[in-house]
C-alpha cells in the first residue's frame, strides 16, 4: 500500500474517532448525567428496597426516561414496566426418615412450591447423588433447573455448607419442581419425608426498552444496571443517617444505561438490536435478571455490558475501569482496540478472590454461555461507602463518571454494528 493511502486512511480514523467522540460529548453531558443520578439517589426514593414504594416511584423514573427518548417496549407489550413474581417459601415444618432412621432435620432442605408435601419411595421421585468430588452449588443448581422432581443425596463431607443451600428457596417461581436435598452417605430403600410451607407471592419489576436492530434485529447486545438497593434501616443509623441511598451502588450504572440508551437512540445506527434494562431484586438474590434472562435464547445475546459502581475512580486513577471475567471471553480486547487513540483503558478485575463475576447481574447469562461482563470501577478492597448510609451523591466523581460512559459508548460500537462478535464463555469452566 501506497504511503499516501495509508496516511489517508490514518486521517479517516482520527476523523471518524473523532467525530464519535464529538457526538458522544454532545450527549452524554455531565449535567443530563448529573440530573438522572441525583434523582436515582436522593432521599425521596427512600434507598430503591426491593417490595417497597420507593423502588416504584424509581421505576416510574426510569421508564419515563425511556418514553422521552423515544425508545420501543419489549416485545411490543406497550409498557417499559417487565412485572413478575416470585414465590417466598417460609418452612413451617420437615422431616425425613430414612429406612426407618428419623433424620435432623437440619439436614432436609426442601425446595417446593407446593404448601404441604408427603413423600415415599413410591411417590416417583428421581435419586440423585452430590458427591464429595462434585461443586455443591454448581451441582445443585444444575438439579433445581431440570424440570424434574428430586430426591438428593449430599455428600456429609459437605456439612459445613449444606445449610447454604437454604439460599435457592428464594428464587422459586410457580412453576418449581419440588427438589429435596438430604445430608447422607446412605442410599435409602424406604423413606418417607414431609414438609409445610407458607408460600407468599411477591410482585417484582424490571425496567425495560429495546431499540430495535437494522439489519441484525434478531441479534442483541444489552445494557444494564441493578435499580434496587437496601432502603431504610433505622436499626442501623450512621451518623443519624439511616438511608442506604445507593448512589454508587448502582444508582450510578443505571445512570450509565440510560444514558446510554439516548445516546444511541441519537445515532440510530445500531445493526444490532439494543435492550436496556434496570434489573430489580440484584441485592436479594438477582431475581430482575434470572427472570429476565429466561426470555431469551442465549446464543442470540451476542454481548451483555453490565454496569455496577461506576461513580468513583478505580485503583488505577481516571479514565479506567476493569471488567470481571475479563480473561473469559475476548470482549475485552474488543472493548479496548475501539478506543485506540484514546485516554481510556480497560483493565482485568483486580480482585478475583471476590468472585465477582458471580455477584452480579451479568452472571445469569453468562454462566448460559453469553459473553456477559460487569464493567466497574469500585476499589472493593477498600471502597468507603459500600453498603451504608454515607453512599451519596456527592461522594461520587460526575466528571469521571460521565466520561467512563462515553468510554463504554465508544469501545461498544463494532459490537453493536455486527463487525465484531465476542466469544463465547466457556461453560464448563464455570462455578
């Protein structure tokens, strides 16, 4: 090639980075950032608790801002509202007998949505095994998603967190086969096990809107933050303050999505259909995204950008922010090469012995194969505000917040044009 050329097609790059950057600034501006994170934050939303009227009134915000952007409704269905329940089981009473043996009954967990069951080795139930070489969690996930009714026989060598498994009654829908876990090396012949509950049902929402795809429409890349928070906690005031606000957490990703979505609402020039989405429930178990995820088919989700506590700057200064599971999927690199040219660096997540690529909401999708990642900036070793009252807006740094978004909206680009498609998770591998 041709010097000329290539000087010629180095002054279109600057030109078109440029011009992105340019059209980035004019919309996502500090002060529109700003107006959405004080709001999302202040005192009126009365901390976004999960079931309480605050939360409402922040959801009503959130699809507001979707109308006034002129973004469409999922599925058509005419509202940015995505309503669901979950049911909440609370044990009244188990027991299990094994070949005539009466077992503790801490170690019978049953995960039902039925009120009242009773149970024999005639009853139909499949026999399985969670062996000591096995991943309990893993394991035990895998038993409550098969659409089948279990008896499951845990490994003793796993008594020290079998009662951990008490965390999945959370997350029952109507819809949940009764699966039994029982701590034992036995393998019973004749049993029998009975259990009450009482099932509550709980009304949840996800905050949802989709900017439709040109010529990719069956192909999405989603943008999302968790809405929810802690709420008010009088027994635990700090400093007189006893509302957990939460403007970090995430108050300041679900900022970065709606900005975002107006962002390229204006350059509606996505190949790709978009999907923008305030998931509920992320600090009680992640129910927004569980339910949200069952909506699509995994290999149609090409990319899924994550934001969470994004409001103050990384161990690495400004103009940065790591990404979790970065090593997983190539998305990183991808991210990175789009913004050649610019400040701005992604890094790997620095604190992998948090886990925290399990602990949000990208991980639904992810663990379904999907190149799912949370991008934050939160010094988790050391973050302040986490969790408590003093999390506030003006903890937060809005300049280099406002400009971790642009980043996000500039190193997105190739993969919601349909240029670059991220790889996949490796399944397998998975926790």
């Amino acid at each position: 090639m041709k010097k000329s050329n290539i000087l010629l097609l180095l002054v279109l790059l600057v030109f078109a980075n440029n011009t992105r950057a340019q059209l980035a600034n004019g919309i996502i501006n500090k002060s529109e950032t700003e107006r959405i994170e004080k709001y999302l934050s202040s005192d009126d939303m009365e901390g976004r608790k999960t079931y309480s009227a605050g939360i409402d009134k922040a959801a009503d915000f959130i699809a507001n801002e979707f109308k006034q952007t002129g973004l469409a409704t999922f599925n058509n269905s005419g509202s940015y509202l995505q309503n669901f329940t979950r049911l909440n089981a609370k044990i009244v009473s188990a027991s299990a007998s094994l070949d005539g043996v009466d077992l503790d009954s801490k170690k019978v967990i049953v995960l039902t949505s039925q009120p009242a069951i009773a149970i024999t080795e005639v009853s139909g139930y499949e026999i399985a095994k969670i062996s000591k070489d096995d991943n309990l969690g893993l394991t035990a996930r895998k038993y409550i998603a098969a659409d089948k009714n279990y008896i499951v026989l845990v490994d003793e060598s796993f008594s020290n967190n079998f009662s951990r498994l008490i965390q999945f009654k959370s997350g029952i829908t109507a819809q949940q086969k009764t699966v039994i876990f029982i701590l034992t090396n036995q393998t019973p012949v004749k049993y029998t096990i009975q259990a009450t509950h009482k099932i509550e049902t709980l009304k949840l929402t996800n905050v949802v809107s989709v900017l439709p795809g040109k010529s990719l429409p069956n192909e999405y890349v989603i943008f999302s933050g968790h809405y929810d928070h802690l709420g008010i906690n009088g027994s635990k005031t700090i400093n007189g303050d006893s509302i957990y606000n939460g403007a970090n957490d995430d108050a300041a990703g679900t900022t970065a999505m709606i900005m975002l979505s107006k962002y390229f609402k204006e350059k509606n020039n996505n190949e790709r259909t978009l999907i923008f989405v305030a998931f509920t429930a992320e600090e009680i178990g992640g129910f927004g995204a569980q339910y949200f995820s069952k909506q699509f088919d995994p290999i149609t989700v090409k990319a899924m950008f994550n934001l969470e506590m994004i409001g103050t700057e990384s161990k690495w200064g400004k103009n940065s922010a790591y990404i979790t599971g970065y090593e997983k999927t190539n998305m990183g690199s991808i991210l990175q090469k789009n913004l050649e040219g610019t400040a701005f660096k992604f890094y790997a997540d620095p604190y992998t012995d948090q886990n925290l690529f399990y602990r949000s909401d990208n991980a639904t999708l992810a663990r379904l194969g999907v190149p799912a990642h949370t991008i934050s900036t939160s010094k988790m070793d050391s973050e302040p505000n986490y969790h408590k009252p003093s999390d506030q807006f003006e903890t937060l740094d809005m300049d280099n917040m406002n400009e971790i978004i642009k980043a996000i909206a500039l190193s997105s680009q190739s993969i919601i044009s349909g240029k670059d498609t991220p790889s996949r998770v490796d399944t397998t591998q998975l926790k």
